[in-house]
C-alpha cells in the first residue's frame, strides 16, 4: 500500500515538474526574445544618435585608411547605395574603398602566382586591376538591385499587414511596430526599414519625416509614393487604412501589368535563339540526307 502510495506521490511530482519546466521554458525563450529585440533596437538607436565604437574591422582598416582617402558619411553617392543596400554604418564606404585597392592587388597577385601574366603582361595585368576595380562596385549594384526588388515585391503584403493591424484598433506606430515584428522572417528588407521608422519616431523625428526617409533609404519609387500617401493621409486627417488599402491594390495591379509586360516580350525575346539555334539543327536534319544523296547522284554522274 505505502508502495502505490509513494509511486503515485512520485509521478505526480515528476508530472508536475515536467509541465512546471515546459512553461517555464517557453515564458523564458518569450523573455529572452523580448531583451534580444531590446537589446538591437538600443544598438540601431545608438547608431542614430551617436558616433559607433571602434570595431575590429576598423582596426583592421586603419593601416589602409592611413594611405586611402577616408570617406565622408552621407555626401557621396557611395554612400547612398551603401545605405539602398542595407548597410548603414559609415565604415562600411571605408570598406568598399579598401575592397576596391585590395581586389586589384589580389587579381595581380593571383595572375602572377599562376604564370598567366606570361600570355601577355600588358594585357593580363590590366585586365586585373580593371576587373578588380570595377567588381565591388558590380556586387555592391548587385545587392541594391536585389534588396530594391525584395522590397517592391513584399511591399504589398506589408501595407496588407498594416492594414490588418490598423482594423484591429492598434494605432499606425504600434502597427508599424507589429508589422515590423512579424515580417522579420519572410521579408526582412522591409521588416528592417518599418522597424528603423519606428525607432526614427521614438527618437524624436515626425512621422512623416521617418517615412520619408523610408523612401530616401530604399530608393524605390512605390515605397516614395507609400511615403506621400501617409505624409498627405497625416496632414489631411484621412482614414489611413483606406489609403494603404487602395495603395496595395494599384501595386497589385501593376505588379500583374509588368508581368504581363514580360510575357508579352517574351515573343520577341525568343527570335535570337530560334534563328541562332534551332533553325540551324532543324536545316541539318531536314536537308542533310537530301543534300547527301544529291552528293553522291552528282558523284555517280560524274565518274
């Protein structure tokens, strides 16, 4: 009896303490989840308001930066397609300059290492320190391309989201906050931008500033008119919902245009390789065997 009675006392214990630990588990990764979001709005903030620490590969850039030009934060075009391609901090324009010295010295080095120069030394050390030149550049135009097009085409589902949220009864910044939060997986191009609009309002700056420089940062046109319809939606006092409603419908609908734009063209695209490539297979194999048994009538002939 006291057996049963102390193996029941036991698994209601080690139940207990199994469902104790579940919970607490998942209210802890709950936790942690919040001082993780915490602790990277604080560092984006820190980068909006004051000068970043020296990093390692500031100190890794500094015998570089002692011979390169440095260069200056937000007055170059450099620097703007740094930012259109998600990479805000200044020492990344320092980066691309080393990249843009190194890459040819790498190129150089490589083609003598190997014995190519030998084909042609002019030639071949040119071609390397061009190509070396030109590729950051090539892969930094590379990256805004596609984080531009990441964006226009999640742009769509955000402003639904938006949308969705604002019906609900949160206002436009807890929204743009949640809409940040849930994106953060499947778009993280946008996720990133609504979420540094809402740090940008929570450090001081009007909404229709932040949302304007979501359009500067992006360089997107449909985010540009996004940015319009909520500066004029705030200043005219209209239904926000509505407006990001009505905007989400004309970027499906020209979303839909331009793929059938693309389609349409793609009956002239097809011209060069069916003259190219395949007319040619299809004379070889529809006037080949004529064309031999001609050569060999002819040789009858003849002979």
């Amino acid at each position: 009896m006291w057996i049963a009675f102390l193996a029941f006392i036991a698994a209601f214990v080690s139940i207990l303490s199994g469902g104790l630990l579940f919970f607490y588990r998942a209210e802890a990764a709950r936790r942690f989840a919040r001082i993780e979001s915490t602790q990277q709005e604080a560092v984006i903030l820190s980068g909006l308001t004051a000068e970043p620490a020296t990093s390692t590969l500031d100190r890794l850039m500094s015998p570089f930066q002692r011979v390169l030009p440095k260069a200056e934060r937000g007055s170059s075009a450099m620097s703007q397609r740094l930012t259109q391609a998600g990479f805000r901090e200044p020492k990344y324009a320092n980066v691309l300059l080393v990249a843009k010295f190194a890459v040819p010295c790498i190129l150089c080095t490589v083609a003598l290492l190997t014995g190519v120069f030998r084909l042609n030394p002019m030639l071949v050390f040119t071609m390397a320190v061009g190509l070396g030149y030109l590729a950051p550049d090539m892969w930094l135009r590379r990256r805004v391309a596609v984080r531009k097009r990441n964006i226009r085409y999640g742009l769509p589902e955000a402003l639904d989201l938006l949308v969705i949220c604002l019906e609900a009864g949160l206002s436009l910044d807890r929204a743009t906050m949640r809409t940040a939060d849930e994106l953060r997986l499947s778009e993280p191009a946008i996720a990133d931008e609504l979420g540094l609009v809402n740090l940008e309002q929570r450090a001081g700056t009007t909404r229709g500033e932040a949302w304007k420089h979501f359009g500067d940062r992006t360089g997107v046109d449909t985010v540009r008119a996004l940015a319009s319809v909520m500066i004029q939606a705030d200043k005219f006092g209209t239904s926000i919902g509505k407006a990001l409603r009505v905007h989400g419908e004309m970027l499906r609908s020209r979303r839909k245009q331009e793929a059938e734009e693309r389609a349409a063209k793609t009956t002239v695209k097809l011209v060069f390789p069916l003259v190219l490539f395949i007319f040619p297979s299809l004379f070889v194999v529809t006037l080949g065997p004529s064309m031999i048994i001609m050569f060999e009538s002819f040789r009858k002939y003849l002979s």
